[in-house]
C-alpha cells in the first residue's frame, strides 16, 4: 500500500519535533497499518524549501536547522517556490498548517487551509487562527468535499479536548467552557504571587523559554481569546471570531492586586469562560479572584486547564501539566494518524 504522503508548512520547533517523533514511530506506523508516512513538502520562510516527491530524510533536515538555523544546500529537493506554490504543486495527500499564528485574522493559514482542500487534500492544523476566524467556513469547505481537517494541537498542545468530546461525550449538550488557557500569563502571575518583581519575572521567563520576546499577545489577552474562540467554535458551534470576546488582560494588575487577594484567601487567574445564554455563546477572558480551595488556584505555573459542563454528564475537567514541545509534536501526530486510519489510501 501507498505511503501517506504529507506537506509541512513551518518547521519550527513543534514541527520538528513532529518530524522525530515520525521518525522515531515510523516501524511501528507500518506494523500497525501497512504503509508508513512519508513527507514529502516542508516550505518555511527562513529556512528553506523541500520539495522531494520520494520522501524528505527528515531527521538530516532537523539536524541542519539545529547546526545551521536552514536546510543545507545540498539537500535534495531544494527549492524556491513559494508556500502557496508548494501547496499547489507538491505531491501529498494531507497538508499540515505549522506556521506561526497571525493573532487579528488568523492568515495567510486559512487561505493555506483553502487551498489544500481546493486539491482534494486533507488537512492537520496546529495553528488555532484558523479555527478562531474562519472555522464554521472552513469545515462546511472540508464537508462537501468529504475531507479530514484536524486541529487538537490548537488548543492545550496534544492534550485530546476534540477527541474526547467528539468520541465520548456523544449527545451532551455542553452548555459551558472555562479554564486557564494561557500559560505564560499563569507563570507571571503565579511569581508575583511569589513576591517576585514584574520586568525580573518576565526576563526570568524569557531566558527558560516560558515568555515570548514579545509577550503582548499573551499579558493582554489575545492569545488565550483565540484559544477560547477555538474551544466555542468547534464544541459549542459559536460561529465567533476572537473579536467577539469580552476580553482583558493581565497589564494592569499590580503586585498590591494580588496581595489583596491573597489577604483575602484568594489568588488572581485569568480566566478564559463560554457560556451558552438565551441561546447565544458569550465569551470572555479576564483577570478573576478565586478562592484557594479552588481547583483552578492548584494550576499552577505552565499547567493548563479546561472545564466543560454537559447537560448529560456534568462538569468535567481535563489539565495538562507542564507540557513540552513533545506534547506539541504528538497532537500533530495524533491527527496524522486519524488520518491514515480514516482516508481512502490513494492510488498515485
């Protein structure tokens, strides 16, 4: 049997991590299935693009990006074409969306995602702009095509949100989303808390790869909106865009802030919530005070949370504690391999 054939757009740190973990499962991919999974497109914007039809040698293209921060020159299947034209040409069966997330419109991934299914491609996203922005589109598009198009790695990394509702929550109803989204705003709280002073806080979180260089999207909110968006569009079919979310960050609490709360017994979250009112979702993201005896109080430092309330099995709550790239890498496995068992195996 034919190999699944997959184009990468990205290759950054979850996207060879990816790669390794393909690598490193590839005997057991073929044991279990009877063909294994081959790639054979990665375009990137600053490392280079391959483009190999018999299959890319994966773990030479992570060892040149970890030596030289780019493909080698002599790699095979080097090439110039553009993203777009990677989609168009390459030969593959399914397309995984990697790039970084453009945070206000969630391009140019959805319009990647558009034009793979315009070839009858499936689709693995780990990139949450599209499933923020454009969503109820682009699986109405993937629908009448009657093609796969993944994303559990857009939301708490590998940790199976989608999958578990969708393949064990069957006839719920869910009527509420809330948790703790955002981990790098969980870690700057949870040091002030500690007595910690803000500017040493975040350098301390950029130096162990906690804090982005830039950490605006995260202190103000916009990443853990489109999180949330992600969460409501899939699982509560919210139809709304990251702009619809009451949304507030954590730039203006102060160490006084929390140390009110903590007289108080209480500690400062920023708390992601969808709720289902007069049968419209409304969703918001803010700094809220909980008590300590509070489950969301013990999620402390990179962990994650989400808490999903059913009308036919109650509250649930699922955390992910302290993930690494790793995790990352396996949501985008796990999708792949959905693939592999669901998609007619092609031909060519």
């Amino acid at each position: 049997m034919n190999d699944l054939k997959l184009a990468l757009l990205g290759f950054g740190n979850a996207g060879q991590a990816f790669a390794r973990m393909l690598c490193d499962k590839q005997a057991d991919i073929r044991k279990t299935y009877g063909r294994g999974v081959t790639v054979t497109a990665i375009a990137t914007h600053s490392k280079g693009t391959i483009v190999d039809a018999d299959g890319i040698d994966l773990l030479k293209a992570c060892e040149d990006v970890a030596q030289m921060g780019k493909f080698a020159p002599d790699t095979k299947g080097l090439c110039d074409l553009t993203t777009f034209e990677v989609i168009e040409q390459a030969d593959y069966d399914a397309l995984c969306e990697l790039t970084p997330l453009e945070i206000f419109t969630g391009q140019p991934a959805i319009d990647h995602i558009k034009a793979a299914f315009a070839r009858d491609k499936h689709v693995v996203s780990a990139n949450k702009g599209p499933i923020a922005w454009a969503f109820d589109e682009l699986s109405a598009l993937a629908a009448a095509k009657h093609l796969l198009f993944f994303y559990e790695t857009t939301v708490m990394d590998g940790t199976p949100i989608f999958n578990l509702v969708e393949h064990t929550l069957k006839f719920c109803k869910i009527t509420e989303i809330s948790g703790i989204l955002n981990s790098t705003t969980n870690y700057i709280l949870e040091e002030l808390a500690a007595g910690k002073e803000y500017d040493a806080v975040i350098e301390a979180g950029k130096k162990q790869g906690f804090i982005e260089a830039n950490p605006a999207m995260d202190i103000e909110g916009y990443d853990a909106a489109a999180k949330v968006t992600a969460l409501l569009n899939v699982l509560m079919k919210a139809g709304i865009t990251p702009a619809d979310v009451d949304r507030t960050g954590i730039e203006n609490i102060t160490v006084e802030d929390i140390k009110a709360a903590a007289a108080n017994g209480k500690v400062i979250k920023l708390l992601c919530k969808g709720r289902l009112t007069n049968g419209k979702v409304e969703a918001s993201v803010k700094p809220v005070e909980v008590d300590k005896s509070d489950m969301l109080a013990s999620v402390d430092s990179t962990t994650s949370i989400v808490s999903i309330t059913t009308d036919l099995m109650g509250k649930l709550s699922v955390i992910e504690h302290a993930p690494e790239i790793e995790q990352t890498a396996y949501g985008i496995f796990g999708d792949v391999i959905q693939i592999m068992e669901l998609a007619p195996i092609s031909e060519s």
